[in-house]
C-alpha cells in the first residue's frame, strides 16, 4: 500500500490547478468544501522550526497553532483558496482572527464555529445555521452550490466513514496486518488525500478474515495527534500494539455507529456532527467520554492507556486530570507524556514508554 | 542451580553500579564507578571489577541485566530492563514490605508503586528538568563551592531557610546566585536546596500516592539532610539501604534470576 507523499501530493495537485484550502483543526464540513471543487488540504503539524511565529504568540499557546501560523506565515504555494479555521479550541479561534485581521495573509480567511456540548434542540439548529452560513459565504465566491454535488460529496463521505469503522473494528480484533506507524499513516492520510484518492487507499486495505498474531501488549492511545512516528515505531520493536485511539486526529473523527446513506445533506451532516465521539474540543460530558474510553479499551483488550499530550492543549488538559484519576481507579494503567511534537524521542520518555511496556508485559505474563 | 551467578548492570548519568548474585540471591559484590563520557567502558570496568570482587570470571555469569540511561549500550548484557523496574525489584529485595519507592537518582526521580512481589503497578517520573534530582545538587554544591558531603548534613537553622525554586534548575542557580550576593548563610541556602527538592518530590509522591513502606535509592539518599526533611514532609520513616545507588543493579541482578528461572521452567523450545 503506497500512500504518497503529504508534500509533493499537495504540489501536484495545486500545480494541476486544483483549488486547494488550507484547513486548521479538526472538525468542518468538508463535503461541502467538496462540493465547491475545493480540495481542504489540513494543517496539524506542518514540520520545521518554529521562528516568525513566535512573534506573534505567546508562549504558552500550543505548538499545533505556532507551527500552524509558521506554516501560514510561509504562504506556501501550495494553498490557494483560502484557509478556514474551525472553533476547536480558543487559541484555534482567536488564531483565525489574528492571521485575519492583525496579519494580513493576502488569502481569504474563514471561520467555522462548531457548537459547544451535546445533542439538543438548541445545538443542532446552531450547527444546520452555521452550515448554511459557510454556504452561503462559499457561494460568494464561488458562485451557487449545485445540490447533486453536495449530495454526492456526502455520499463519498459516508464510504469513507464505512470504510473507516471497518479498519477500526478490524485493528480492534488483530485482522489488520499492519503496525502502529503504518496504521497511523494510513489514518492520516485523510488530511491531505483527495477523497477519491483516499477511498481508493482505504479499499486497497486488507482487513484478514482471520486473526493475526497478537501483539505482546496492546494499548490505547488518547490525545489530539497520535505519538510521532519515532514513538510509533518504538512501540512496533516492543511489540506493543496500539489497538483502540481516542485521538482528534482519529476515531474522534469517525462516526460511533453506521448511518444511513445520505438524503438530505444538511440533514446528513448534522447528524454525523453529534454521532461523533465524545472530544475534549467539542465540550460535553466527560462521564460520557469515560465511558467512551472504558467501552473502547474493554472491546479492544487494551491493557493501559497512553496520553499524548500536546504540550498546553488547554481542552485536553482541562478533561485529563480526572480521566486519569478515573482510570487509576478501575485499574487500568495509565501513562501521560507531554508533546511538543518534536520529531524525536527523549531519553526519558523512551524510558517512561519502556517502563510502561514492561508492566504491560507483567500483566500478560503467567 | 548450584555455581549459577547473575548480574544486574546499572549504568546511569553520574554513576555506573554492577551487583552480582548467586542462584539463591546472595550479594556477592558491587562497584560504583563514575560513568564519565563513555557508558559502554563504564559498564567494562565496573562489571569487571565487580566480577574480580566477587572472585569470578566472566565466563561463569549465567544472565546480565543491563538497566539505566545507558542500558543499550551494554553489549555484553542477556536482556535490558528500565531502571524503574529495577529499583523495584531491588527495593523489594531489600525491604520486602516497600510499597513505595522513591528513586532519586543523577538525571531523574522516580516515584513507584509496588506489589508484594516486588512487581511495578504504577510509576511517576520527573519532568525535563534536573530540579529534584542529583544533578541539581551537584550543580549548587559548585555554585556555593561545597563538596557534596558537606550539601548533606542535616541542619537546623534558625529561622526559615532561604527560598529556592522547585521547577527550574536554572532559575534555582539564578537564586543561589542572588542570595549569595544578599549574604544570606549559605546553611539557610543549603537548607532551601534541600527542601527545594524535597518539595518536588513530594509532589510526585502526591500525584501517585503512597502505598506500604517507603524505601529510598539512588546516591540522594546518602544525603542525611535531605532525609530528615523528606521523613519529616511524609510523616513516615523512610528505609534507607546501605547503598543506596546500587539498589538499580541488584533489582538488574535478580531480574536476570527470575528470567532465569522462568525459562527453565518454560524448557527448550
């Protein structure tokens, strides 16, 4: 399974005229963005050093906004259309305003205000509003949205999400043959692929119609980002396997449950929205997210728990404390590192990784 | 198992500590040698010296443990475990009733909970700085122009000690520095380093709790001081082994034994 490189894909794809957006984390609706033509290229955590950003924030903001304005302050070519700027967190949010108005990036900015908290009355009429309102703000633009388009965008959309429960479940049970690094590859590729493109990787996986071999130790991983592939791979020669995420840029992202095929797009998006995992982000109840990791933990036969925390992520920070002491609690071992998404691994964190494979280790052993 | 000798092979930021065993578990010698720049040489010399201690050869040594920062570069090693799991075997070894031990070694401290087998349930570690750990008090001995014994005596001085920060080697010598020029006593400096770590530390042991005794390794140990402070901050009296640094290394040794054991018990393939 070959999946192309996040740089040059996006170079070609600008090259061959695509209309590419630049979009920030994590949660927008991107088959509408589809249907305009426009291709949402998501910036997370664009590598390289940190330098005219600083600048401009403070800091204590997290390094997933400084490298992100690092990035956008480059006004790389490969971005086109604009960027957009969802409500995933506050330091997200006052970043749109910024590189809006403070900044002046000659491309055009959009915000996405994602409700805060769970299905209700209230929040579900917001989000269909604030739907119509980036419709009509892409319309400006890009001249009236054709509804077959935006049916069929849904439509892609959901085979993803089909295609994506299935790995999962299938990452669950050991019928997936692929390690930590290669399975966070392939999860990640969502950001930058085509859909088309995407869906056609995700039918090329091959979910084993029996088990394989099971790993050693099997954990589950929460946070925004999965571990960076050094830690990844670390884990791999371990033989440690991550068998369940909780991860914004993961399962977060996928329904909890099969939908039906998509009718109404707006109808569709808005249930899809309030489907998804309980997150940090999205406000809500952190009883509901507990549940969420212990069902998920349960099912996978994980027998600890990762947090990979990115360093002052405040939505994450705020819901860690007591998840933790929750999960101590029901026994379930527990090990916290802090990111700063650097693209290696400390002494000391290798060693907190390896102490934690080793009591693994001692709970599976005879 | 008769004539079967094992080795745990602790190499670590400052110091490198071998301890040899027999089958039943009997310390037969230990050496504590300064790592310096090369862990793989450190781990040569003090192994070899531990072997002559014991008057062994090589050959005879059935399982290696090789433990600490610079465990992968013991070549010569059968398996290499953390250190975390080590102190805690070798904790257990020493003091069977720990529950918790508290590992303030050269680069890191370490809080960790135990069972009665000597087995890890949870552990916490420091965070990436040298604060509350021995490199911090090898930084401040220089700073004050002490040598590390006399940054050990318990003191009891009148009024409160100097203020140092707990979070920051580097802000903590900017201090150090500041309170010298204020002509503070350098015994109320000495006595803020060592609640300054003490501190930190209780703040580890709060995060994960205190379960059983508490036994304390790693060469800080030897600092009677801090001892004091730490008893006196927990409410408890700590264990203290008699080498404390080496208690790495001997849980190296006995982990060499147990997996040992277990493949006899396991047999051939």
């Amino acid at each position: 399974m070959m999946i192309p490189n996040r740089k040059e894909y996006l170079k070609a794809l600008a090259n061959s005229g695509q209309k590419i957006m630049g979009v920030l984390p994590a949660l927008y609706p991107r088959e509408l963005l589809w249907a305009f033509d426009i291709h949402a290229a998501e910036i997370w955590d664009p590598p390289g050093e940190i330098l005219h950003a600083n600048a401009h924030l403070q800091t204590t903001i997290c390094p997933i906004v400084k490298r992100s304005l690092e990035f956008i302050l480059k006004e790389p070519d490969i971005i086109n259309a604009g960027y957009l700027f969802p409500h995933t967190c506050d330091s997200l949010q006052n970043l749109g305003t910024q590189v809006k108005d403070l900044i002046g990036v000659s491309l055009p900015v959009y915000t996405f205000y994602n409700p805060k908290g769970s299905f209700n009355n209230t929040t579900t009429r917001y989000y269909r509003d604030i739907l119509q309102n980036f419709q009509l703000s892409m319309e400006a633009v890009y001249g009236p949205l054709a509804p077959d388009k935006f049916l069929a965008a849904c439509v892609l959309s959901h085979k993803i999400d089909s295609h994506l429960m299935a790995i999962q479940q299938a990452r669950m049970t050991d019928h997936l043959s692929l390690n930590n690094a290669e399975y966070f590859k392939l999860m990640r590729a969502q950001e930058y692929l085509l859909p088309t493109d995407y869906l056609s990787l995700l039918e090329q996986v091959d979910i084993l119609d029996q088990p394989g071999e099971s790993p050693r130790a099997r954990m589950m991983v929460s946070g925004i980002l999965p571990p960076t592939p050094e830690i990844l791979e670390f884990l791999d020669e371990l033989g440690v396997s991550i068998v369940a995420d909780d991860l914004l840029a993961g399962s977060r992202r996928i329904p909890k449950f099969p939908m039906d095929a998509p009718v109404s797009p707006l109808d569709y998006l808005t249930d899809r929205f309030f489907i998804l995992p309980p997150c940090s982000t999205r406000g809500g109840d952190l009883d509901e997210r507990l549940h969420h990791l212990s069902k998920h933990m349960n099912a996978s036969q994980a027998q600890g728990i990762l947090f990979d925390i990115v360093k002052f992520c405040e939505p994450e920070l705020f819901d860690h404390r007591l998840l933790v002491k929750t999960l101590r609690g029901k026994n379930y071992p527990v090990l916290t590192l802090e990111t700063e998404l650097e693209n290696h691994i400390s002494g000391q964190d290798k060693t907190r990784i390896e102490a934690f494979t080793e009591l693994l280790f001692e709970m599976v052993s005879p | 198992m008769a004539d079967l000798y094992f080795a745990g092979v602790d190499v670590g930021s400052l110091s490198t500590d071998v301890s040899i065993i027999d089958h039943s578990g009997k310390l037969l010698s230990e050496t504590v040698i300064p790592t310096g720049v090369n862990g793989s040489e450190a781990a040569e010399v003090a192994f070899d010296s531990a072997i002559k201690l014991a008057d062994l050869s090589r050959e005879v040594i059935t399982a290696i443990t090789a433990t600490g920062y610079g465990r992968a570069s013991v070549a010569f090693a059968t398996g290499k475990t953390t250190e975390i799991s080590c102190h805690g075997v070798g904790a257990h070894q020493l003091f069977p009733k720990t529950g918790t031990v508290i590992d303030i070694g050269g680069q890191d401290s370490k809080v960790i909970q135990i069972d009665s087998h000597g087995r890890m349930l949870d552990f916490t570690m420091n965070d990436k700085c040298a604060a509350g750990t021995g490199r911090f008090l090898e930084v401040m001995a220089n700073r004050l122009e002490l040598d590390l014994d006399e940054l050990s005596s318990p003191l009891n001085i009148e009024g409160e000690s100097a203020p140092i920060s707990s979070t920051c080697t580097v802000f903590a010598e900017s201090e150090v520095i500041s309170l010298l020029a204020k002509h503070t006593p350098r015994e109320h400096i000495v006595h803020g380093l060592q609640r300054s770590i003490v501190n930190r530390i209780w703040s580890m042991v709060a995060s994960i709790g205190i379960e059983g005794e508490v036994t304390l390794t790693g060469g800080v140990a030897h600092n009677r001081g801090l001892v004091v402070l730490l008893e006196e901050k927990l409410g408890l009296t700590l264990n203290i082994p008699e080498n404390p640094q080496t208690v790495g290394a001997l849980g190296g040794a006995h982990i060499a034994r147990r997996a040992y054991q277990s493949s006899l018990e396991l047999g051939p393939n």
